[in-house]
C-alpha cells in the first residue's frame, strides 16, 4: 500500500484520478506512475503554506522525479496574521516540476503577476530555481515586463533575484520607464 503522504509531502486535493495511459504504452515513452485530472495541490512546510497549483492534467513520473502539468495556475502564498495570502501569481500552457529540488519549467506562454512588485511578466517559457530563488529566461525569448504606472520593457536575457528583489535584462532590451515624482512625472525611453 502507498501512502499518499510519501507520494506527495503536502496537501493534495483530487477532483478526478485516472491510470488510462492511452497511446503512451504504444510509443515505448513508458508510462507516469500517476495521472490526474483537475488537481489542485498545496505545498505545506513546517506548518507554513508555501505554494498552491491547479492544472487541468498532472503526470507523476517517479524514475524521473518530475512532475508534468499542463493548464497550470500556481500562487506562492505568504502566511499572515490575516491567514495566508497570495504574493504572486501565475499562468502556464505547460509546467515541469523537479520533485527533488522545487526547480519549475513554465512553457507554452507564461504570465507571472507579482502584486507585490506591481510586475506583470510574459513571454514563452520562464525558469524557476527553487534554492536561488532566482525566476529566468531561457535562451533567446523576448519577455515582456509591465507595471501599473505605465513603465514597460522588452528585452533578452530577464532575471528576477526574489531575495534582493531585483529584476534585469542583460541582452538588448527596449522599452519606456515611467519616473513618478512628488512634482510631475516624466517618461524615459530605454
């Protein structure tokens, strides 16, 4: 017998669960040791939430130690006096997870909205490693970064470093920064 809490060390909620395998035994691709369907699952350490995510479909493929999602909605939450909160929030056509390190593929456009950044990120595929706390982007794609006052950039080479809460470009970037004084306010073209 298996253990649900040696499978998944968190909490797990399961609106459907199904072992069809289809075309994948016809392929020699193998097969997940675990498929569900409209999952939703939080990630709890010590007492603290630290993340929720929903997909429309999820392989477990423990030889492997990664998790598949496809249609996948995620919300890294911030325990509070209030109860727990979401800080940022995002949106995946696809997503692989990396059971043994937290690291997390988003591909197939990605959204990423950082409220308390007030940063909304789009491109194709992001990068997440978990240790680093470090969001990037892979090879060549554009990323689209936006903030409420009207400042956005385009650019190659974006990274987030979430525990110094910067953000860069370090290939060609392009776009217009909004500076807001107690005075005016002014644009500058990047």
């Amino acid at each position: 017998m298996i253990k649900a809490r040696l499978l998944f060390p968190a909490v797990l909620f399961l609106a459907a669960c199904s072992f069809d395998y289809g075309d994948l035994l016809e392929t020699g691709e193998g097969r997940p040791d675990i498929v569900m369907e409209n999952l939703e699952y939080v990630r709890v350490r010590g007492g603290e939430h630290l993340v929720r995510f929903r997909a429309d479909r999820a392989e477990r493929w423990e030889d492997r130690r990664t998790m598949e999602l496809w249609d996948f909605y995620f919300e890294q939450l911030e325990n509070s006096e209030e109860g727990v909160e979401a800080n940022a929030e995002g949106r995946a056509g696809a997503a692989s997870i990396q059971l043994d390190t937290g690291n997390v593929s988003l591909r197939s456009g990605v959204r990423v909205n950082m409220e308390s950044e007030d940063i909304i990120i789009t491109t194709v595929e992001l990068e997440w490693r978990d240790r680093e706390r470090l969001l990037f982007s892979a090879g060549q794609n554009e990323v689209d970064v936006e903030r409420s006052d009207g400042t956005s950039f385009t650019g190659i080479g974006f990274s987030v470093n979430v525990r110094d809460r910067t953000w860069a470009f370090t290939g060609e970037v392009r776009g217009v920064y909004v500076e807001t004084d107690d005075d005016d306010d002014e644009e500058e073209e990047a």
